[in-house]
C-alpha cells in the first residue's frame, strides 16, 4: 500500500518515491504513443502533459484508497489519450480555436505559416515549383481593399431600396437602425422588443436578402 505522506524531516515524499518507480513505464507508452508527431518540440509538450496528468491522477487515487502500481499502464494509456483529445494539466483546450490541434482534427482544417517576408530573393521564388505564384497568392489575401467594384456598388444601390419596398414600414425602420451599428440592447429598447427577437431579425433579414437575389438560404432555414 503507498503511504500519501511523511513525517517532515523525515525524507522525502514517498508518494514521489513511487511515481519515479513507475515513470519510466509511462514516459515509453507516450513515446510510443506519440510517435506520429513529427515535430519533437511539439512531441515533448504533449509528453509533458501526459506525466503531468499521471502524476495528477495517481496522487488523487492514492488519496482514495487505490494501489496505482497494478494499474501503471491503464493510468498512462488514459492519460496519452486524454492529451490527444485537447485535455491538460490546467484544463481542456478549446475546440473553436484555430490554433488547437483538437479543433483542426475535429473540423478537418489545416493551419499554415505566412511567408517570413513578401520580399524574397529570385531564389527563393524559383527554387520551388509555383514559387512566384504562390507569393502572389498571398498577396492578394493580405492586400487590403475597400473599394466595392463599381458594377457591385450600381447593382446595390438599385435592389437595396427595391427590397425595401417588400418589408412594412416597422422592418425598414429597424434595418436601417441595423445599418447604423447600433447595438442589439438599444434597438430592444427602441423598438420594444426582446434582444433576442433583434437577434432573430437580423437573420430573418438577412435570409430575405438572399432569397430576393435568387440565391439559396443556408439549411435549416425556412
């Protein structure tokens, strides 16, 4: 049976003792189970992660009784796969943030790095296949244009009002209280409705929009 404490003075934890019994066994079924990783900076941090959560939960099972040595590689085979699916030592990652590995395997997207520099050498660009094609590509994402076409700003400036004219005189005014900015408290107030309700216009609008332009309304909207 583990002891959870020592007297003091008396040398050290024997908690600690026991876990350093067992590290190695845990360190090998991470590297095992992580092998896939290719980057071994990214690879110690989620071996890092998975001693940290052993080391987490051993103390709490020692605390209710339990002989964690019959259950070693349990323990890490739990902790390996906990990492993996976002969990950490001081708390769970977020699955909405696109730098997350969990939230890019859950969405099925990719992360990419920029180029250091838009000005780079005729090596640089021609050591590649498509080198010059690629920096322009990312030009042109990172190019900041505010200027609407001139055809998009003629066929705007004729369907808006004729759209307009659909709606009653109740829904114009709110739109055009939209177009200002205004925040969803103050339009409640103003028009005498629940901020939830000016939530429901906004995508209730935004809908007709699409369907006055022949154009299709995201699913699970009627």
């Amino acid at each position: 049976m583990i002891t959870s404490a020592s007297p003091s003075g008396l040398g050290p934890n024997p908690l600690h003792a026991h876990f350093l019994a067992i590290l190695p066994r845990i360190e090998r079924h991470g590297r095992i189970y992580f092998r896939h990783v290719k980057c071994p900076h990214k690879q110690g941090e989620l071996l890092a992660e998975m001693l940290g959560l052993c080391w987490k939960w051993f103390v709490a099972l020692v605390r209710r009784g339990k002989n964690v040595l019959d259950f070693v590689s349990a323990l890490a085979r739990y902790a390996a796969r906990a990492v993996r699916s976002g969990r950490r030592v001081c708390g769970h990652e977020k699955a909405r943030d696109a730098l997350s590995p969990v939230a890019r395997r859950r969405h099925g997207f990719r992360v990419e790095s920029l180029p250091a520099s838009t000005r780079n050498s005729h090596e640089q660009f021609y050591a590649t296949p498509l080198g010059q094609e690629l920096q322009d590509a990312f030009e042109e994402r990172l190019r900041d244009n505010t200027l609407t076409p001139v055809p998009e700003q003629v066929a705007f400036r004729i369907d808006f009002p004729a759209w307009l004219q659909t709606l009653t005189g109740r829904e114009r005014r709110i739109i055009r209280a939209m177009a200002r900015n205004e925040r969803t408290t103050d339009l409640s107030r103003q028009f005498q409705v629940s901020p939830g309700r000016i939530s429901q216009l906004r995508r209730e609008f935004h809908d007709d929009w699409l369907r006055f332009h022949g154009e299709e309304v995201p699913s699970g909207k009627l």
